[in-house]
C-alpha cells in the first residue's frame, strides 16, 4: 500500500466531513438535484427499462423517497402542497432520502420497508426519486446501513420511467 493510498483510509471519513455537501457518515446533505454517477457501496444500478419488466410487490418492492415540496407532516398525516406522480404500485416515502433525518421520518421509513419486505432483508427493494437526484442514493445507502441485502438504485427515477413512455399515478405517502 502506497502511504497515500494509507493516508487515504485513514483519513478518508475526515476529508468526507470536510466537504460541505456530506455528512461523516457519507450521506449528501445539501444541494439534492445534482449528477450522480454511481450508486452507493453494496448497492445495484437498475436501468429503466429493466424495472419495467418486474411486478411491483411481487418481483420487487418500488420505493419513492422525491421530496413533498411545501408539505406539513401533522403526526402520521401528511398536508401535501401539491399531488405527486410515481411509478405504479410505488411506496411513496417523502423526505425518506434527506440528511440527516429526524428520529420520526427515519423511523417510519424504516418501519415501513420492514413491513413491505415482511421483514425479509433479502428482498429486491428499488429505491428511486427523479433523475440527478441525491435522495434516492442516500436512502438506498440508508437501507443497505440497515442489513437490506438486495438494494438497486433507480437513478434515472421517475423521469427514466416517464421518458419510456410508461405511466406516473398519483400516489399518496406510504402509512
């Protein structure tokens, strides 16, 4: 090992701390709609067109973590601004892919992914938001921190799907 390759694992979870758009832990927390050109460790990449031939809920389990601009959650409840379009049979989590999340939303989402996968770690889980956009990677990076052994990132997102011709259903956030 060269010393500047040492110097790197040593010090590579301080230089991730020291750019502004990351965590320590390595999640982007800042400045969400941005290229992204690869999916996070222990983590697939899934082309459009290859999670369109899977059932949704019975091939895999499609989860939205887009944001809700302008949204209030009341408890359990969710006041959306605006309706929001997803991929069929999606699980819609908004907020789920932000950094750092609170104790609530992290908690539902977590919750909610065990009860989908019926607390099966190895169960194909598609995580998506739309195209160039860092939630879907952080969440993705969430559930693998979580034991999901069987993550694949969208990261053309909704809009991949769209731009194939394929529908977006207004969807309400997961329960």
């Amino acid at each position: 090992m060269t010393l500047l390759a040492g110097a790197m694992l040593c010090c590579g979870s301080a230089m991730a701390a020291a750019d502004p758009l990351f965590d320590g832990d390595g999640y982007r927390i800042a400045h969400y709609r941005g290229p992204v050109s690869q999916p996070p460790d222990g983590v697939g990449r899934i082309a459009p067109s290859a999670a369109a031939r899977l059932r949704p809920d019975r091939d895999a389990i499609f989860v939205d973590v887009a944001p809700a601009e302008g949204a209030i959650r009341d408890g359990r409840q969710w006041r959306l601004a605006a309706p929001h379009r997803s991929i069929p049979h999606s699980h819609w989590f908004p907020e789920a892919g932000r950094a750092p999340l609170s104790p609530e939303v992290a908690g539902w989402f977590e919750n909610g992914v065990a009860r989908l996968a019926g607390g099966d770690k190895r169960r194909m889980i598609i995580v998506y938001c739309f195209a160039d956009c860092w939630m879907s990677w952080n969440a993705a990076k969430r559930l693998r921190a979580l034991g999901y052994s069987n993550i694949w990132w969208l990261a053309e997102g909704s809009d991949g799907w769209r731009d194939l011709g394929l529908p977006l259903l207004t969807v309400q956030p997961e329960r």
